[in-house]
C-alpha cells in the first residue's frame, strides 16, 4: 500500500506537470494535503490532529502551501517527548493548532527553493530553518530541535509535502530564558541582570546577541584589570559593552553580512570575516564558535570573546573620583567628597584604596544619626573626618588585606576587616559592621571597594567603652577604686583583657572576700587591674600563642590556640569575645579574673 501511494503520488504530479505544460485547464484529480494525509498510513495521526484542531477547511483551500508533515512514528516520539497521551494531545486544541500551524509555510516551496539557513516563517508564527548537512536536509526547530526531512515534493493540488520524521515545535524561551539554561552563559546571565537588560532582551524583538561564554568573561575580567563584581556595579559600562553584542533584528549564519559593518544597539559596528570571526571596534578579534540557537525572540550566536566598543572609558582611564562619579549607586559619596573639598586630594596619584559607602548606605547613616544629608554635607569637621576614615594611603586589593588586623586609614584610628563565608566584613571604631560588595575596582589612582555602610571612627575609649556595656560594671567599679580611669583613658594604645561581672563574683567567692572588701584594698586591685592590660594594640590575630605576654603590672600570661588564658598561678580563664574596638586599644572579653604571682 505504501508503495502504491508513493507510486501515485509520483503519477500525479507527472500528470500536474504535463497538463501545465500542455496549458490544460485546472487539476481535478491531485490530492489536497488533507486527502493526502488521509491516503498514507504514515500519517495517520497528522490527519487525525488536522481534523482534530479543525485546520481541515484551511488545507483543503486553494494555497498554496508547503507543509513538513511528521510521520506517525514522529508524533509517537513527540508523545513520549511531551509525556501525554494522543487523546490528551488531540484534545488540547490549543497546542494542536500552535504546533500544526508551525509546520505550515505560506506558498509552494519545493526542495531545490528551501532557503538553505534562513528563517523560514510558518503560518503560526515564529520560525525554523533548514540547513543542508550532508546530503540530508534537516530542519531546526524554535526549541532548537532537529528533525531531518525524509520525503520531498509530494506535490498536492494546493501545495508542497516534505515528510520530516520529528515533530517540530516552537520556541518556548527568550533569548533571557535560553541565556539562562545554558551553563556556559550564567556570567553573561549575570551581566545582563545587573545592567538590568533582562526585560528588554526578553522583549519581543527580535535581536541578535552575540553571547560570551563564561570563559570569555573571565578573559575581559583581566584584560580589563577589574573583577567581575566591580564591572557589573559600574552599569554604564557594563552596558556598554553588552549592547555592543546585540543586533536590532534576526540574522541567522546565513545572513551574516561578511565584510561588511554589523551595527550594534550600543551604536557602534563590527565587522564579521568568511571564516566567522569577528572584529571590534578596538581591532580585537573574537570567534563565532556555535551559531544559530533560535528563541522566541531571536537567535544566539556563541561567541569566545567579550567584544569591545571603541570609546568605552575603563576604570583604568579614571581617577578615584571619575569613577565613583561615573557610578550613580555612589553620588551622595561624591557630593559628600566635593563638600569636603577631597576632590583634589582623591584625584591626586596616590596611590590610594577607597571603601566606598553607596547611597543606600548613606541613608542608613542619616536615620542613624537622625540628620539630614544636607546638615551632614554642611558639618565639615565631622564630613571629612568619616569619609578620610574610609581611606588608606596605599593601594590594598582584595587578596592583599590583612585580615583580622588592624587597619589604619587617613583619618587615624583603626578599623579591621573579617572574613566571614564568602564575604569580607569590615569593623567599625564603633564595633559596626559593614559588608564589602564589590572589590578590586583598580583605576588610575587606586582602588575602589564598596560598603553597604558608612563607617564611623572610634568616639570612646577603653574606659567609657567599659562603661556603655553593663557586663564590665564591676571592672568599671574596680578601675575607678583603683583610680586608673585616666590611664585606661589615655592614648595609648592599650589592651584590655576584661573579666565580666560573673568573673569577679567568682573572683570574691574564691577570695572569700566581700567586693567591697576588694575594692577597698588599693594594692591588690591595681596588682589584678594591671595585670590584665597588655600596652599596645594585640587584636585577635595578633595575639603571640603559647609565648609569655607582658602586662603593665609586670608578670606574664600566655593565651593558646583555643584562646584560653594560663595566669601565674596556673589558672585558666577563657577569652569569650574578641576585638572590642575603642578610640585607644581593643578589649578581649575574658570569663575569669586573671591574678599574678602571689
């Protein structure tokens, strides 16, 4: 049967040809495509789910068409694909009309007319292509789907069957969506929500985009002398650059214009070489090295290198404060800069490191405390007291901080910066805490890191620190029975190893004396006071293991690798919070009272 019906099909249009030939009048006895369908068992299901989404009026008209009709053994595939049944299929009339109208194209196309790697555009909207690989014709679908044409030119009286032997289906992602399911593209994923593109790329288009992969992102990452969170926070480049890689239209491989400029979205053009290389505007070239994945909205060619505009200014270009300037998450900064007349002194050639407070930052500080941003701008003193503290005089990257020591900035005093996970934290002179974001954003004069908090230096001291946290009220009693208040408040530095109120209950229970009892003797408490403080600044990371630490009373303790202190009568006391910053030293928190030898 199937062998006859091929024969027929082959009779009949011998016939069509002749009596065209011969100018004979119209065609009675060729088939429509639903009659076609109808007469070969391998379409059995195309012709239940032509009636089925009631296109059967539509393929019996005159066209004519060209229709790709998957076999049956192509809906079964399609069937597994989908996980549904053909009732559930034929009876989602939807779906059934979407797909069946992708397989139909306006007009007759016979074989030697395909449009070999161009978009062919179906009845229903979207597009596919067919391209010639071999001596096979197969046809790419908007899923990017493959499915090869197995039958060509089954003539019918209103058009022209090809048999495909896969169902095909249109796209169902946006060029965002498609970005999004491939690995290789998850910087470029990236780069476009930060530069909020995502909903203009998932526009209706269509565009071309010429996609980095991630490898070519890490390659610009260096190239550029910046990393990857710095370039994607400064989103008038980063804009820039990606709107470089997209095409206001559809080209596919195909219609490539080779040698010829390729104007971009950013306004700029490259140029695009026979063997798929491309040009930028720089004279960089970068490879074409997968074409053709379509969406609904578009295509998207893999390229290996992120491309380049001419007239981008890169942060290398740029002095601290033209970036910053160039960066609108950063213009309370720079007003705050400009009214404490800093711009020279950021603009100078350093080189200098910047942690950079963003506007949102800055109106965390203005609720703290309870200011406008015009009465900060106006309060000078304070103004460039802050923002100096928020700048080293050498270039410190990201790998280059001393992490857990003591920092030292412009403005004096110390802050310290923490890891902590996958971030690094920076500590206040308050004990406030800030999150870096970005870092490494090297420019010409320095480095730019960013805070998603103002900083603020010190504005007590180890004694008036004691005082604000009522865990050290005894220790406060004690310093001052002992009148080492003005000591413990000079400049210093000085380290405090401070006993809890806990700590000296015990203390007296082990003394068997009553606190006033303590603080009476004068002798005693300035012997234990002393001997608790270290001169100058041992923060945590700082503090020597296991090697005798010399006190301002004399004798030594030693602190091992778990924090716990040996005084001089053997005994031990745990440190329990570390780096308590003040404007004069840092206290370490210490659950016992240490004593020195009797």
């Amino acid at each position: 049967m199937r062998l006859f019906n091929w024969f027929k099909g082959l009779f009949m249009a011998s016939l069509l040809s002749g009596l065209a030939a011969c100018g004979g009048g119209s065609d009675n006895t060729t088939p429509n495509f639903v009659d076609l369908a109808r007469g070969d068992a391998r379409f059995s299901i195309l012709a239940e789910a032509i009636e089925a989404g009631d296109l059967t009026g539509t393929l019996t008209g005159p066209g004519p068409y060209t229709v790709f009709a998957p076999t049956d053994a192509a809906f079964a595939a399609l069937l597994t694909e989908l996980n549904i049944t053909k009732a559930q299929l034929l009876a989602d009339k939807t779906l059934l009309r979407t797909v069946l109208q992708y397989h139909v194209v306006a007009g007759a196309v016979p074989k030697a007319a395909v449009p070999l790697g161009k978009a062919i555009t179906p009845v229903g909207g979207g597009f596919f292509k067919v391209d010639l690989q071999g001596s096979a014709l197969v046809v790419t679908d908007g899923r990017n789907r493959t499915a090869t044409i197995t039958q060509t030119d089954v003539m019918a009286s209103n058009g022209v069957l090809h048999a495909i032997d896969k169902v095909l289906l249109p796209a169902n992602l946006n060029i965002v969506q498609t970005a999004q399911a491939v690995p290789a593209f998850s910087t470029l994923v990236e780069a476009v929500v930060a530069a909020n593109l995502q909903g203009t790329l998932s526009g209706t288009g269509p565009f071309t985009v010429f996609a980095p992969t991630n490898a070519a992102f890490s390659a610009a990452l260096t190239e550029l002398g910046v990393s990857k969170a710095a370039l994607f926070a400064d989103t008038a480049l980063l804009t820039k650059i990606l709107t470089y890689h997209v095409v206001p239209g559809r080209v596919l491989k195909a219609d490539v214009p080779v040698g010829s400029a390729v104007t971009t979205v950013e306004g700029q053009s490259f140029t695009v070489d026979a063997s798929l290389a491309i040009t930028d505007r720089l004279g960089r070239k970068a490879a074409i090295t997968g074409t053709d994945v379509l969406t609904s909205n578009g295509v998207v060619h893999t390229i290996d290198k992120v491309i380049l505009p001419s007239d981008i200014t890169l942060p290398s270009q740029r002095t601290l404060v033209q970036q910053l300037q160039a960066m609108p998450q950063f213009s309370i900064l720079v007003e705050a800069v400009v009214a404490a007349n800093l711009q020279d002194a950021l603009s100078g050639a350093g080189p200098l490191t910047v942690f950079a407070p963003t506007n949102t930052a800055f109106a965390a500080l203005l609720t703290e405390l309870g200011v406008t941003k015009d009465q900060l701008l106006a309060n000078k003193p304070l103004l460039t007291a802050v923002l100096q503290y928020h700048v080293l005089g050498n270039q410190v990257l990201s790998t280059q901080v001393p992490v857990g020591k003591a920092i030292t900035p412009l403005a004096g005093g110390i802050f310290k910066i923490d890891t902590s996970g996958s971030s690094l934290v920076v500590t206040d002179g308050r004990n406030r805490r800030a999150t870096i974001g970005f870092t490494d954003l090297r420019v010409k004069n320095g480095v730019i890191h960013s805070l998603d908090k103002v900083l603020l230096p010190a504005n007590q001291n180890i004694v008036q620190t004691a005082q604000s946290l009522p865990q050290f009220s005894i220790l406060v009693e004690a310093v001052v029975a002992a009148g080492l208040q003005d000591a413990l408040a000079a400049p210093g530095p000085l380290t405090v190893f401070a006993p809890t109120n806990d700590a000296f209950a015990a203390l007296l229970t082990e003394l068997g004396v009553s606190k006033a009892d303590l603080l009476a003797n004068k002798t005693l408490l300035t012997q234990v006071l002393t001997y608790h403080v270290v001169p100058g600044l041992v923060l945590k990371a700082d503090v020597p293991l296991n090697t005798p630490i010399t006190t301002l009373q004399g004798d030594s303790f030693s602190i091992n690798a778990s924090l716990a202190i040996t005084d001089q009568r053997a005994r031990r006391a745990n440190i329990t919070t570390t780096d308590v910053l003040t404007s004069n030293g840092v206290i370490h928190v210490i659950d016992k009272v240490i004593l020195p030898r009797p």
